[in-house]
C-alpha cells in the first residue's frame, strides 16, 4: 500500500513537470477551447505536435484521478479511517479542484500567449493548489509508511510550519517568473549585460512580467537562507539542507541561460523535491502526532 502511495506522489510530480512543459511548448491551446474533449474528440484525429502534447498532458493528468480512487479504496479497505484515509481524501479534492482550474485556463484561453493579469492571478492558484495536493498525498505516504523514525519538534515543528509558507509563495513567484520567460525570452547575458538587462526590465514601459522577474530571486534566495538554517539545524537534514543549496546554485543558472525549457524543467523538479522533504520534515516534527496512522 505505501509503495503505491509513493509512487502516487512521483506520478503527480512528472505530470507537474509535464504541464510545465505543456506551457514552455506553448501547446495550451492544442486541443483549442475544448474541455475535457479535445477538438469536441475523445481521441483527436488530426493530430499535431501541439495537439498530441496537449492530448498527452490530459491523458496522464486523467490517470491521476484513478491512481487517487485505488488508493483512497485500499486505504479504506485495510486501515478505516484514520489520518492517511483522510489525507488521500484531501488530495482527490485537491486533484477535482486541479481539473477544474485546468478547464478555466483552456475555456478562458488562459494559455500559449496570453498575458494577461488573469492568467498570471490563476496561474498562481494553480500552483498553490498544485502544491497542496503534493503535501496531501506525501502525508498520505507517510502516514503508511512504517519508517517514520524522526522525533517530534515543537520549535521544528513551527519553524517547518512557516517555511512551508514561504516555499508556496517563492513558488508562485517563480511560476509567474517562468511564464515572463516563457512569453519575453531573453538572450543569454553576462557580466555587465546581465545589470544592464535587469534594469531594462525595471523600466516604466516594460509589460508587468517582465518587471516583475526581479521579485522570485529575492524571495527565492530569503526563503533558501531560512530554510537551510531550519533543516541543518531543527532536523538535522543536511542533504536535504544541501539540495536546497543546490537549487539557488540552479536558480542562479538559469538567469544566467536566459531560463531555457530544459533548465526550467529541472529547476522546477528540484522545487518539487524540496517542497516534499519539507513537508516530510514538518510531519515528523508534529509534536501531537498519532504514532498510529
């Protein structure tokens, strides 16, 4: 049972990563306005590259809600109610909701090159919804898994607590970063052409997420400082506390690259593992935690 919750939340994690690749492709609008169908089809005809990644994308984010179904019916059947019962209801609900704000994107055309406040507003919801799922269905795992060896922390518990929000609000920052890059790619720049870039970006006539692409590394380096300390030093994390040295390095990079799609799809999936370490850590730090899932 733990094995398939596990693998639940590595599934959610490459169908996060394929949805990003979905927008650096700029393949939102492959199945047009439709949804769920694509094109008024189940199964398109006429497919283009576009299409078939758009199609592709719905298809694997489709089989997240069984994989969701199976595990909420196992947990039932073997352990009843309980903590990670509840949890994998959570992450279902969070999945429904995930659906629907995919629909709005693709009836709104929300997508490929649009620029609108509206999409940057949902977009946000998206990845905060996005990363609540995660969260539920990482709990879920844990909850199953009978090595939960980490002892209670209550300092560690709201220190994790607030790092948790920090990391949601670097990662909207860094979504709406992405999609400036995606929409006002740059050339890669150095040296004096990297300073002069950014403080064209900063200029009055610039559209609102391009001068907005300053704002994720400040956030993302504040956030990376408090929780290195947090992990280091509360849990003893050192190699996750490493990762998260990792990404500013990564982080750092992709600047540096102008963000290209390859570098933004790993820099996504290292948030991604950070974010489920954390949650990991905030878990076991719970100091009224059940030692009974």
């Amino acid at each position: 049972m733990r094995k398939l919750a596990w693998f639940y939340v590595a599934y959610l994690v490459a169908v996060i990563l394929f949805g990003a690749w979905v927008r650096i492709a700029g393949a939102g609008a492959g199945c047009g306005d439709h949804w769920p169908l694509c094109d008024g089809e189940v199964i398109p005809q006429a497919a283009g590259a576009k299409k078939v990644i758009e199609f592709t994308h719905r298809v694997t984010s489709g089989l997240c809600g069984f994989i969701a179904l199976a595990l909420v019916g196992w947990i039932w059947r073997k352990r009843g109610r309980g903590p990670a019962l509840y949890c994998a209801l959570a992450a279902l609900f969070f999945l429904l909701v995930e659906g629907f704000i995919g629909a709005v994107l693709v009836k709104k055309q929300l997508v490929v090159n649009d620029a609108s406040v509206s999409r940057a507003v949902v977009i946000s919801i998206h990845l905060t919804n996005t990363l609540l799922l995660v969260a539920t269905a990482t709990a879920s795992a844990w909850l199953l898994d009978a090595r939960r060896v980490l002892a209670p922390s209550r300092i560690g518990f709201r220190l994790l607590g607030i790092a948790l929000g920090a990391l949601i609000l670097t990662n909207i920052t860094g979504a709406i970063t992405a999609l400036g890059d995606t929409l006002f790619p740059v050339p890669p720049t150095l040296g004096a052409g990297l300073f002069a870039r950014i403080r064209e970006d900063l200029t009055a006539g610039q559209h609102f997420l391009v001068q907005l692409r300053i704002v994720h590394p400040f956030v993302a380096g504040t956030t990376a400082l408090f929780l290195f300390g947090v992990l280091a030093a509360v849990r003893r994390l050192y190699w996750a506390a490493g990762l998260v040295g990792v990404q500013v390095a990564l982080g750092f990079l992709n600047i540096l690259l102008a963000a290209p799609g390859w570098m933004q799809i790993v820099h996504l999936l290292v948030s991604q593992g950070i974010w489920i370490l954390t949650v990991v850590a905030w878990l076991a730090a719970w100091p009224h935690r059940h030692d009974r899932p």
